[in-house]
C-alpha cells in the first residue's frame, strides 16, 4: 500500500486535505441517488446527516488506523525484512513465499516493490527473481482481509487504549512502536464498526438496496473498485471496506469478488505513481506488477461463479439465518477466502512463466540510450523509503557509492590532466565535480528527511556517519576542481 494519503501528519497537510475531498466525493456518490429518492418521499424518514458523517468519521478512522499500522510495522521490521528479501530470493518459488512473508509483515506491497527495485539496480536480484517477489506480495495483502473478515470490533477500543498508554507512557523506541502499531489496528477495527452503525438503517432503504444488486455485475463491481482504490492509494483498505460493508448484508458474495477484482487492478495505479522519475528498473517492476494483476483479473472473468460456488462450499454457513441477517454471517468470511484464493491461484498459474514476463517486460521498457542518462540525477534515493528509515538509510549508502564512483575517476583522471592535458580535459574534470555538488546536495536533503523520522540510537549513529563520509567526497570533488584543475591550466599558460 502505497502511503499517499498521509495521516499521520498534521490536519494542515496537504494529503489530509485531499483526503477529505475524496471522501465526500465517495459519501456524495453512494447517498447521492439515496439523497435524491428521499427528497422526493417523505414516506422514508432517514437521518441523511448523521448516517453521513458517522460514515465519513469511520472511514477516516479506518484509514488512519490502517496507515499508522503500517507505518509503524515498517518501522519496526523495515531492517530485518530487507535482510529476508535479499537472503531468500535465489529462486522464483522462495521470491514469491518471501514476497508474501515480507508484505503480509509491513502490510505494504510498495515497499516490497521499492526494496526488489533496489536489490535489482544493485545486482543483488534479476529481474526474473524480483517477479516471483512482486507476485507473491500480492498474497500477502489478502492477510489484511482476513483479519477484518474476524469480527474482534469489540475488542478495538481496548487495543486503542493500550497501544496508546504503549505510545505515550514509555521512553523506548521499540514499544512506542510497537504501540503506534496495536494503536493503528484497534482504529481499524473501531473505524469499521462506526461504518458498519452507521450503514444499519440502509437496510430497509430500496433504492440503495437496488444500488447494491448492481454491483454483481462484475464489469460495474470492478470498474467502481478499481476508481476508489485508485484514489486511496490501498488494495487492503477497498477489500476493507467491502468486508463492513457484507457484514450488513448489503453486499453479495458475487458483488464483494467483483469489489475484490476491482481493488487489485486499482492498486496498479499505486505501482505506476511509484514508478514516475525512477529508474528503468523500476518501471519495469511496476509494469509487471500492472500485467499480472490485469491478466489475473482476466483469466478469473471466465470462472467468476465457479470460484464464488467454491467458496461458497467451503466457508462457514449459517443456514438457520434468513435473508439479509444470513448475508451478514456468512459473506464478510467468504469475501476474504475468496480474496485470498484468487492470489494465491494467480500466483500458482503466472510465476512459471517469469522468465517469459520478464523478457517481455525488458522489450516493452527497454534501457535508456547512454547519452541520455542524467549522471548528477540520484540513481538511489526514494522519498516511498522514508517512513522506514533502516531502508532509506540503505538507499543513502548505495548513493554514496554513486558519488564516490565520480570522485574516484576524477582521482585517476587528474594527475595525467596536471601532467599532460589541455584545458578542454581539466574542464571536464572540473564539470564532473557540479555533479558531485548536486548530488551532495540530494543527499543532504534526503539524509534532513530522514533525521525527522523517530530513529533508533544506531540509526542515528549511521545518518552521522553517511553524513561525513558524503561531506568528504565533497571536500575532495572541491579540491580537485578548485587547486588542482587549477595547477593544470598554471602549467599549460606556463609552457
């Protein structure tokens, strides 16, 4: 899940003001035809106003317990994760458990996606390794489902409550984190049942009863997902959503796979946003990630009421209930199993062809010619890192290396330049120290970005340290440009 919508910043942040946009866009287009039929009949007497903002609060809750959750279990296995990818992706089969391990951990199939485009540029991982890797993080975001698909609403408020005493009350970095972590989820879970409140009288209401047969239709069921999960930047939150949404019994189990379709094609959009200004490798990463999740949907069109038959057969049933009432046991369980399936089977079907995506995917993003590569432009540096400083801090030390590329050759260059060169050489060798500045500069900024996140004593001890060495490089860059450059053209006026 890509963070975009960033919560956990001040209500004067941008994000925060785009996401209440987006949300009384949503609240407009679901009551709007609601709106509309009770203005016409005062036969239905509903309080619009009250259902709406407990709707519009409860998915604001949500969707700030869902960031904050992944926020902080990025923050607390962001190094041990990274550690796991990069140590169990010798083949496509171990990259696609991993993958799945990995974002079920941190809830995050971006961050999965931006540390397989690090280790692909770094040439820890091919790019056939990184495709079992990004398939697999698709299973685990269906891990996301199957804990809301649990009704433990009772219990939301408790863990609020003792994720926020962990929060505030102790002075060790792990345990405020692992409280912001149990804080996060206790507001998914108390965002859903205000939701799942404030829905209960809709279901006496016709028309939106009427809205909601629509949605079984899958093209209008995916379509409709596809649009809002591309506008809340998360997968996990729309199947979210629809889960509360079956648990009133306003959605059948063959809308809720339609939903669920539907997220998986929105997510793309995340994958594609990521993948803007970023190496070619992360293009191609994110266009795998678009072509399987699209081919998937496909292939499963053919099959929708079999797989629906299916999970039908196998999830728990409560056939003592009647109508709407029976909708709400069963289908929240099977709209998960059904999510969880439908990963899992695509995963099974496309990783035997990595090979084949992979070299399709080189042919449709293919390297930039070499003249066209910006060289002072951060190969490394990643703003999606920041949230999980042990990784960010990993990219930084990876542009360093950058850097210290450039200054090196300006070393081996200069000497023969002071010696024998003219001054269209030294010239050169000066230009190569700009890049060094403006890369110097990057990662200056980049490194300030990271010293506002919470570190820990460690990660605080390696940013001092990445700082100094690129200030060393600079010095020497400088140095280069400013006495040496200079002692070559001295000799050159000199004869």
């Amino acid at each position: 899940m890509r963070a975009v919508l960033k919560l956990c910043y001040p209500l004067h942040n941008s994000n925060n003001k785009l996401l209440l946009i987006i949300i009384g866009v949503l609240c407009g287009a679901v009551f709007a035809p609601a709106l509309a039929a009770a203005a016409s009949s005062s036969a239905n007497e509903m309080h619009w106003w009250d259902m709406g903002m407990k709707l519009c609060g409860g998915l604001a809750l949500f969707l700030f317990g869902m960031e904050q959750m992944a926020d902080a279990l990025k923050a607390v296995a962001g190094e041990r994760m990274k550690t796991i990818l990069a140590t169990l992706t010798k083949n496509r089969f171990m990259g696609a458990i991993t993958g799945a391990f990995v974002t079920a951990i941190i809830q995050s199939s971006s961050v999965t996606t931006v540390l397989v485009v690090g280790f692909i540029t770094a040439g820890l991982m091919s790019m056939s390794q990184s495709i079992g890797v990004i398939m697999g993080a698709n299973i685990g975001t269906t891990i996301t489902a199957q804990i809301v698909a649990f009704k433990v609403t009772k219990a939301a408020l408790l863990m609020v409550a003792v994720g926020f005493s962990m929060m505030f009350l102790s002075h060790k970095v792990k345990i405020k984190q692992y409280g912001a972590m149990l804080m996060g989820l206790g507001l998914v879970f108390f965002g859903m049942s205000v939701m799942s409140d404030a829905m209960k009288p809709l279901r006496t209401y016709q028309p939106f009863l009427d809205l909601m047969v629509q949605m079984e239709a899958p093209a209008i069921g995916i379509l409709i997902a596809a649009g809002f999960t591309a506008l809340i930047q998360s997968s996990s939150a729309t199947t979210g959503i629809v889960i509360v949404m079956a648990s009133q019994g306003f959605i059948s189990l063959p809308a809720g796979i339609a939903l669920a379709f539907g997220a998986n094609v929105g997510t793309c959009v995340t994958a594609l946003l990521a993948s803007i200004g970023k190496p070619r490798e992360a293009l191609r990463a994110a266009t795998v990630h678009v072509l399987f999740n699209i081919l998937g949907v496909l292939v499963w069109l053919g099959f929708f009421t079999h797989l629906a038959n299916f999970v039908s057969w196998f999830s728990p049933s409560h056939p003592e209930l009647m109508g709407t009432h029976r909708l709400a046991a069963e289908t929240p369980r099977q709209i998960a199993n059904a999510h969880t399936i439908f990963n899992i089977a695509n995963t099974f079907i496309f990783i035997g062809f990595a090979g084949q995506f992979a070299r399709f995917v080189e042919w449709l993003v293919p390297d930039k010619p070499i003249e066209e590569v910006i060289f002072a432009k951060p190969k490394y540096l990643d703003n999606e890192l920041l949230e999980t400083p042990s990784l960010a801090l990993g990219r930084v030390r990876l542009e360093i290396g950058h850097v210290g590329g450039l200054v090196k050759d300006m070393l081996e260059d200069i000497m023969p330049a002071i010696l024998s060169g003219n001054h269209s050489v030294l010239s050169e060798i000066a230009e190569m120290d700009d890049k060094v500045d403006a890369l110097h500069g990057q990662i200056v900024i980049y490194l300030g970005k990271i010293s506002q996140k919470t570190l820990t004593e460690p990660q605080t001890k390696e940013l001092l340290g990445l700082m100094d060495a690129v200030n060393d490089l600079e010095n020497i860059g400088d140095i280069i440009e400013t006495d040496l450059v200079y002692l070559g053209n001295q000799r050159i006026e000199a004869g």
